[in-house]
C-alpha cells in the first residue's frame, strides 16, 4: 500500500497568462519544443499544490475550483480535464520511479499528460519525453510545471488520439487516468501498437473505473499482457478529512516481447 501526501498552498496564480506561439513546420517523425496555437490561462484560477512523489517534492501548478473550469470550458469549447491535478497523477510518478532502471536513458511518451506531472517524472529520472494533449492550455500548463520545477528538455506536441499522424516510437508510454472515456478505449490501444518498439512497455494509472475491466479484456484480447497492481492513496481534493481512494497501475506489455532489462 502506498501514502502519496499533497498539500495545497494557496497561491493566486503560477505565472500563467496568455501564451502565444507560432507553430513551425514539421514533418510526422518530428515532435514540436512547444504546444502550437494560443493558450489563454489567464482567467482560470490556478492554484499550487506541494506534493511528494517520485523521490522527491513538486510544486504543480493546477486547477481545484471545478465550478470556474467549468464557467471557463465555454471559452475553451471544450471541459479542460487535462488543469486538475488528478489522484492517478502522483500515483503514475510513483510507478515510474519504481521502474527507475527502465526509464533512465529510455523515449517516453506521455499521453493525455495534462499537468504534466508523469512527464516531469520521467524527465527527472533521466528519459528523453515527449508529452502529448488535445489540449494547448494543458501542455502550457505542464510547461509552467516544469519551470516551476527546474524540468528542461520536454518537448511537446497536441495531438487527437483519433487522429494519430506521428511515426515516431518510444519505449515506454505513461498515461494517468487516460481511460475515462470508454469510446477511446480502441484509440489508446491503436497507439500503444503502433508506437511501442520492441520490448517495450506502457504503464497507465486509472482510479479503478467501472470501464477499465472493458478496457483491460480489449487489451488482453488484442495481445497485450495486462499486470494490476492497486494502490490506496491520500486523495488530492478530499471530500471528507483522511479521504483515500483507489487508483490502479496497469502495465502492458506484448505477450510475445521480452521486457526490457
């Protein structure tokens, strides 16, 4: 059983504000330094949460107050999940740092990476990554967290898992709590097979949703040995004092891959 412990310091805001930036052109094998488009934050209520994970303390700059992400989403045009700091985040940061040997000098890609957390984790631990959102406004937010906490090196790219164009491949995939959505469930196991080298292996956190027995059973169906290993967490946003939740690890791996030493 694993404590992850978080601490919420109210500060006003991170630093975030209007980011603009130019997209350069860039062929299907190349990742983007930085998220493409404009990402307004200015307006969103961001708060910084002090948090343990991965051997060490985090600053991350996030979203608590779901009633103005939701007055903002109209702006967005679509509910920014991605600025909420969620249970399966740390959780995620934890499993990497547990893999240590299987990371450090390794290409990771993160999925879905909102406020980056994974990412920096993986950074931290010495991976070369690159983080991917639907979201402009997350990857600037995880770019803010990286600032925040002495991260260099990511680079980043939006991207729609329906839609995924990039050749490149990696050898680990990390997503925290990317299994949600039940109709991209086919989605996330297309870019796990067509992005994962030989050998390779994806590691994803879920808070022990009612869907991901479903996405489990696709995945071992399709090939993919699937490992469950559950840990009982501090919740981020308590609702009731020593509130505690479940999240899930899951690694995949291809039944027929040697794991990586």
């Amino acid at each position: 059983m694993r404590r992850s412990t978080c601490q919420v310091s109210v500060s006003a805001g991170s630093g975030s504000g209007v980011v603009t930036v130019q997209a350069p052109d860039l062929d299907d094998n190349q990742a983007l330094d930085i998220a493409p488009g404009t990402a307004d934050l200015s307006d969103l209520p961001i708060e910084t949460v002090a948090i343990e994970s991965a051997g060490r303390s985090w600053q991350i700059a996030c979203v608590f107050d779901h009633d103005a992400l939701l007055r903002a989403s109209d702006r967005l045009g679509a509910f920014p999940f991605g600025l909420i700091l969620w249970d399966a985040a740390p959780v995620l940061a934890d499993a990497l740092a547990e893999r240590a040997e299987r990371i450090t000098g390794r290409r990771v890609l993160e999925i879905g990476s909102g406020a980056g957390l994974a990412g920096l984790a993986a950074r931290f631990l010495g991976a070369d990554v690159v983080q991917t959102d639907h979201s402009a406004e997350a990857l600037a937010l995880a770019r803010d967290n990286a600032r925040l906490n002495g991260i260099e090196g990511i680079r980043q790219r939006v991207v729609d898992w329906h839609d995924w164009r990039s050749g490149e491949t990696f050898d680990v995939v990390v997503g925290s709590d990317v299994l949600y959505a039940k109709e991209s469930h086919a989605a996330v196991l297309e870019i796990l097979d067509r992005v994962l080298k030989p050998g390779g292996f994806a590691l994803l956190t879920d808070p022990a949703r009612p869907d991901q027995a479903a996405f489990v059973a696709m995945a071992r169906a399709a090939g993919w040995q699937v490992d469950i290993a559950r840990h009982t967490v501090d919740a981020i946003s308590p609702f009731v004092p020593d509130d505690r939740t479940d999240v899930d690890v899951l690694e995949l791996a291809r039944e027929t891959a040697q794991r990586p030493a």
